[in-house]
C-alpha cells in the first residue's frame, strides 16, 4: 500500500513539473466578423475580405485589453505583421453578388505570437477576465431626479461592454437596502449590509451631484470610491456641459468618459509585467482533489509563468508560483479564480474559495 502512494505520488509530480503554463485562447478567437465589399470586380475578392477581416478581428481582440494611451504603438499594422499573428482563418458563410460580397468569418490569433507582439512594442495589457464587480452609480439632483436618474442608469448599462475583460455588475439604487443612502453612508458603506453585493473584494462607488447655475450651465461633481483587491483609491471628477449640449449628451459623455478610466485602472492592476517574481506557497489540506482543482486554475492564468513544487508530503505541499507582477497584484487575480493566498512569512497558505 505503502509502494503504492510512493507511486502515485511520483507520477503526480512528474505530471506536475512538466507544465509550465497554460494559456486561455478565447480572446483570441474573434467571431462573428461581417465583411460587406461593394464592387462588380470578383477578382481577388475573397483574399481581399480576409485581409479587412483580419483588420477588423485585431482590433476587436487588441482595444478591450489595452491602454487606450498605447493604441498609437500598435495602430496602424502592417499587413504582413497581421497575418503573421493570425493562426487560421474559417470562412463560415459567403454570399457572392453581381456588385457585392459578404462573408463570415472567424479568426483565429496565435496567443503567444500576439503577447509577444504587445511586449515587443512595450504595450501593457489585461491578462484576467475579471468576476462581476458591483458597480453603485447614485446620482443626486434637485430638480427633474427621476429623468435624470433614469438617464444615468440607462447610460451605465450601455457602456458596459466590456465584460469580459471587465465585467461590471451594476447596481441601482433603488436595489439597495436602504435607497435613501447618503453620500457618507455611500463612501462608508458596510458590504456586509448589502447581500446584492456579491464581490466583496472588488467594487466601485460613484456619488454625481447634478446641477446647474444662472448661467444655464450643467454641472456633474463626482466621488468615485474604487476598491480593487481590497485597497480604496479615491477620486473626484467633474463635467460641465458644452455649449448646446443637452442632459442626455452630457450624461453619457459623464459616463463613457469615466467607464473609460475605471477600466483603464482595471488594466493596469491586471496587466503584464516584464519582470516575473517568485512566490513561495504552501497546501496544507490532505486532499489531493483539492489541490488539483487550484492547479488547474493556476495553469489558466497567463502571467503565472511556471508553478514548480519544492516539496511535498501527505497535507503539507510546498511549491513556488512565477508571477509577472507584485504580491497585491497575484492575489487580486488569484481571488478573481477562487484563490486565496495568505501572506505569513516565508510561505504564503494557498486555498480554494468555495464557489
């Protein structure tokens, strides 16, 4: 019985040192591109459409997970640059006119000839699809509050598009327990009080005060309380209006601009970094299911680098986790996967988070 533990134990070690990382490949396969090419010349047509296709599926793939500010390094590519990124192309439909053709296409990008494209140019980008993060927007007006409102709710939902790489759970205030909060109680607020919350970890605030002067001037004053892996970065915003500009404009202006910066914040919490540090961990639990089921969300997460383990006896686990990034870094995605990692010295304790 004895040779036998010994044995499995060996094999499971020898599997587990000959991975070094796993990617997620779903960002890299763009769906669903339409081609539409208006001409009565067939010639070339369908090659044609491949190239606007691999356009269009870039851009689709590369602005969700980087910093609007490094579009400039990346924007314009060069077609041969492109195609290089590219590992298949699947024509799913085609329709073929007298003066027009259309196509369906799915594109399919080599994950790691990408990365390194993005590193190569030194463009930062998310590397986590994050779990919903509860989004409380309360904006306060004196006069016309239920349009207003309904404006800024309708222009929360619109902006977030982005969901898989930040995907916002956006909570009305009407939703609450207590409707009526003040701003205070908003910036205070006890997540414990509000079962509708359901990522304690990571959450974002927002009071608007929404008014305006003599001078017919309209005036957005915003608080924005972000709390990403449990650390609270607070800012303030404001938007006035533009000449001619009306209350809806104004809003979703507000409102893209700032969807904008919070993700542009969610990027640089997540991103990659040149540098990858080691983490010392520890599993203490005796059940070697559980200890698989962290190991293979470990092996998902593409700036975990390699995972090697440096001891291991029955319900004491010792390895080493490679990460691009810092310790608060590590942990936020870690919980995003259902991980936490505990800080106690020399080792961090690794657990699973019951979903």
């Amino acid at each position: 019985m004895n040779r036998l533990i010994i044995i499995c134990v060996a094999t499971y070690c020898i599997f587990f040192f000959s991975i070094n990382y796993a990617l997620s490949n779903s960002r890299y396969i763009i769906e669903d591109v339409l081609i539409q090419i208006d001409s009565s010349n067939t010639a070339d047509i369908r090659n044609n459409a491949i190239l606007r296709a691999q356009l269009v599926a870039y851009k689709r793939m590369i602005i969700p997970i980087i910093h609007p500010d490094d579009y400039n390094k990346i924007f314009p590519i060069d077609t041969v640059v492109l195609s290089s990124l590219v590992s298949g192309v699947e024509l799913k439909e085609e329709l073929i006119l007298k003066d027009r053709y259309k196509a369906n296409f799915t594109i399919n990008f080599n994950s790691i000839k990408v990365q390194e494209y993005l590193e190569k140019n030194e463009v930062i980008y998310s590397l986590t699809e994050s779990k919903p993060i509860s989004l409380i927007p309360i904006i306060y007006s004196k006069d016309n509050q239920i349009n207003i409102e309904n404006m800024w709710n309708e222009a929360w939902s619109k902006n977030n598009t982005n969901k898989d790489i930040f995907n916002l759970n956006i909570i009305k205030r009407l939703s609450l327990n207590n409707p009526m909060v003040s701003m205070e109680e908003l910036l205070a607020l006890d997540l414990s009080d509000e079962p509708i919350i359901k990522n304690l970890n990571n959450n974002i605030f927002i009071w608007a005060n929404y008014s305006t002067d003599i001078n017919n001037v309209t005036t957005i004053n915003m608080i924005i309380k972000n709390i990403f892996n449990k650390k609270i970065l607070t800012m303030t915003r404001n938007y006035k209006s533009l000449p001619n500009e009306s209350d809806l404009e104004l809003v979703n202006r507000s409102v893209k601009n700032l969807n904008q910066e919070l993700f542009n914040n969610w990027i640089k919490f997540t991103s990659s970094l040149d540098l990858t540090m080691p983490y010392k961990f520890r599993f203490t639990n005796n059940q070697l299911k559980t200890w698989h089921i962290i190991e293979e969300k470990l092996l998902k997460i593409e700036t975990i680098k390699k995972v090697s383990i440096d001891t291991y006896q029955i319900g004491n686990l010792k390895g080493t986790i490679y990460f691009s990034g810092n310790l608060d870094k590590l942990n936020l995605i870690l919980l995003e996967h259902n991980i936490v990692m505990t800080y106690l010295g020399n080792y961090s304790d690794i657990s699973l988070i019951k979903e």
